[in-house]
C-alpha cells in the first residue's frame, strides 16, 4: 500500500451527476446544497486558490528557473550492461533492451555512455551515443547505427 494506490472506500463517493435545486423531491432542493446566506451561497463566489484579499499561497511559494517544454529525456546505457547481457554478434534495438529488462519504459530514446568496457561484437541500432561508446563499440569489432 502506498500514495498511489489509495482510494476512497466502496459506497462512500456519490455521483455528482444530478441537477440541484428541482424541489424537495429531489432531495437536492431548496438551499440546493449550499447552506442558508453566506458568500459561497450566492453566485460570483471566489474563485479556486482566492483568501480573501490575502495573498494566495501560489503567489507566495518562490518561483525557480522555468521548464522547457522541449527538453527530450534520454535513457542511458553503459556499453558494459551490454557486453554482460548479450551475446557477441547480436543485435541490440530498443525493442530488445526492453525485452531483456534493460529499459523500462524509452521515454524519448535511449542514448549508450561509454563507462566500462566491452568485449563482444554487437550491432548497436539505438537513438544516440557517445564518443566514447562509439570509439569502445567500434573497437572491438561492432558496429553503430543512430536510428
């Protein structure tokens, strides 16, 4: 059990798919579920995040750097997970790091890095590399294809 999984219990949530207001019949009528008086009664009540005049909570939190929409996110890979995991002469795609539980989910692709070593000569049909996966993969008889 954690965060993500928690949930309301069976028959405690009701559907707010009625109209209110159509009479006591309806058992939403009158007040139509909004009390007697008050601000929140009426029409034109404050908008989500409003505190009165006060300065609302997202206007007080510092703001820091900002976001780019465009940023692309690479998994990355080091050539010495390959020369454990496959076989010389195999070919590695993206579809078979996720077959052999290397890569769980690409995301935007999945770059190799070229930390530790490599022995096996592999076919490496991938997104992206580093000079230094190149030089290691290249070196010991593979070949590379940015697809």
């Amino acid at each position: 059990m954690d965060l993500s999984n928690l949930r309301p219990a069976d028959g405690s949530k009701h559907s707010d798919n009625f109209r209110r207001g159509r009479g006591h019949g309806s058992g939403n009528g009158k007040t139509a579920g909004k009390g007697h008086k008050g601000q929140k009664a009426r029409s034109g009540a404050p908008r989500i995040g409003f505190e009165g005049g006060q300065m609302p909570l997202y206007r007080r939190i510092p703001k820091r750097g900002f976001k780019n929409r465009n940023t692309l996110t690479f998994i990355g890979i080091n050539v010495s997970r390959l020369n454990d995991v496959f076989e010389s002469g195999d070919t590695v795609t993206v579809d078979s790091l996720m077959e052999k539980g290397i890569v769980k989910n690409p995301r935007d692709g999945v770059k190799i890095l070229g930390n530790g070593e490599i022995s096996k000569k592999l076919t490496v049909k991938v997104d992206a590399f580093s000079e230094a996966a190149k030089a290691k993969i290249e070196a010991a008889g593979g070949s590379i294809e940015a697809v």
